[in-house]
C-alpha cells in the first residue's frame, strides 16, 4: 500500500537560522579539535560550508543567518578555552572571508554556479581567493597580539589554509 507523502512545508525562518548556527558551531569544532594546541587550524570547513550554503540557498543570506553563523563560530571558540578578545577578532576575519566570497558569487547565475559552463571553475578560484585574501588581512594583525609571531606570518598562513580549505 502507497501512501502520499505530505506536501513539502518550509522550516520556519527562526529554525532554519537556529540550524545555520549550529552547522557553523559544529564545523568549528572540527576544526578546533583538528589543531595542535595553541596554534591555528590547518583544517578550518567552517566557512567554506558557510559560503556554500549561502550560494545554495541564496534566501539564507539575510542578516538573523549572518548573526546565527557569527554566534556559532564564536562558541565554538568560547567554550574550547579562547579568549573572548581573540575569538572576537578570529571569527570577525572568519565572517568577513565568508562575506567576500559570497559577494563574488552571489550574482551568478545558476548553470554557472553548478559548474556547467567552461568559466564556472575561474568564478569559484577568484571567490575563493577573494576569500582568502580578505580573510588573511582581517586576521593577521592578531598574530603580535595573541600569537606573538610577526603579522606577516599569520597573513601568509591564513591565506594559504584559508585558500586550501576553500578549494578542498
């Protein structure tokens, strides 16, 4: 006997937020527990996952989405032991990487954005390093104040992770 599945409803806004939130948070932590002790992530999904649901679902971009993913980056960083000033300014550079790349992409159409045309695979590089890029500059100046390292070599690491993480 076949039954008739119910019609699709869409979640709720609140919901679905509350569920971009925890994504965020639950990618963060990945990428916590994947770094050595006080040093940065080489593997850091967050914010490409956040950038790819952005691009996916592009009715998600509103700002409760934007606030829901800050608010799980930063409690991820919070409850594993970070410093609020540092978890602060870590995942502001984190959002503002997430941020650019969406602004790069936000305006392609779809056959682009599935990779169905020949240039569909230039737009995701240039997103990606547009991402990395602003991504390393918000973060490096964090290096002499929490790291104790020179900010030029936290700006060469974040773009170099940041852009492997996006690509992978």
């Amino acid at each position: 006997m076949l039954r008739t599945l119910a019609p699709y409803r869409p979640l709720a806004p609140p919901l679905v937020w509350s569920g971009l939130g925890m994504l965020v948070f639950a990618a963060c932590l990945v990428g916590i527990f994947a770094r050595p002790i006080g040093f940065l992530s080489a593997f850091w999904p967050a914010n490409a996952l956040l950038l790819g649901l952005l691009v996916r679902y592009p009715t998600l971009a509103r700002p409760p989405a934007w606030i829901a993913a800050g608010l799980g980056y930063v409690a991820a960083d919070l409850i594993t032991g970070s410093q609020w000033g540092m978890a602060l300014w870590l995942n502001a550079a984190n959002l503002l990487s997430a941020t650019a790349g969406w602004l790069v992409l936000r305006r392609l159409d779809e056959n682009t954005l599935r990779l169905r045309r020949t240039v569909s695979a230039l737009y995701l590089l240039l997103a990606a390093l547009a991402a990395s890029t602003v991504g390393a500059l918000a973060g490096c100046g964090a290096a002499p104040v929490y790291f104790n390292a020179p900010w030029y070599d936290l700006l060469s690491l974040w773009f170099s992770t940041e852009l492997m993480n996006y690509m992978l």
